[in-house]
C-alpha cells in the first residue's frame, strides 16, 4: 500500500496542556465557528498577533462628540426650558455609549497558552 502523506504532516505539531474546561469551550467555539478545533486555536492565536488598530484617534474624536453633543444640548436648555428632561435623557444615552465603545476598543487582556513540544 503506498505511503500517503498529507500537508498537514509537514506542519509543526504542539500539544497544549489547557485549564479545565477549556477544552469544552474551544469545542464550543469551533462549533460555533464551522471550524475545527484545530482551526479555532490556530484562527485565535493568529489574531492575537495581528498589530492592533491605533485606537487613541477614535477615542479623541468619541471625547470631541461627547464635548459637542453637550454644547449642543446647553444651547438647547437656553431656548427651551423644558428641554432639560431630554438633556438628561441625551446624556444618559451618551455616556452609555460612550463607556460601550471605550470598553469595545480596549484590547482584551489574553490568557496564556502553555505549549509543550513533541
């Protein structure tokens, strides 16, 4: 019978010691993904090493929103009293989003891999 070898042969090979129940959710996730396990760790590993975007000018231009958006709504008190109710309301929803995307654009801290070689 004659000797088949496959791409995946010539590609380096680990074996990694997990936390409990880590295993179970990478499972999860690969499920979830249409991927292998294989895949799903490789496809993470691979996005923890691709250079960051710059976040700092968005989070300037999120400061300059929120500045203006509270210009605009003193502007708006001073013509209509009773605008103050939205005011509020206004601002409420900015600061909501306004803590949502600076939560969204931090990088998350990752868990360390322990990787052990054949």
């Amino acid at each position: 019978m004659p000797d088949k070898t496959f791409p995946s042969h010539a590609l380096d090979k680990e074996a990694l010691r997990l936390r409990s129940g880590m295993r179970d959710s990478l499972a999860s996730a690969a499920a979830d993904n249409g991927r292998s396990m294989n895949a799903e760790i490789v496809k993470r590993l691979e996005e923890s090493f691709a250079p960051r975007p710059d976040t700092s000018a968005l989070l300037n231009r999120l400061d300059r929103l929120q500045r203006d958006l509270a210009r605009t709504s003193d502007s708006l008190v001073k013509v209509d009293p009773e605008a103050a109710a939205a005011r509020a309301a206004m601002e409420k929803i900015a600061d909501e989003v306004y803590d949502r995307q600076r939560t969204e654009v931090q990088p998350a801290p990752s868990a360390p891999l322990k990787i052990k070689k054949r």
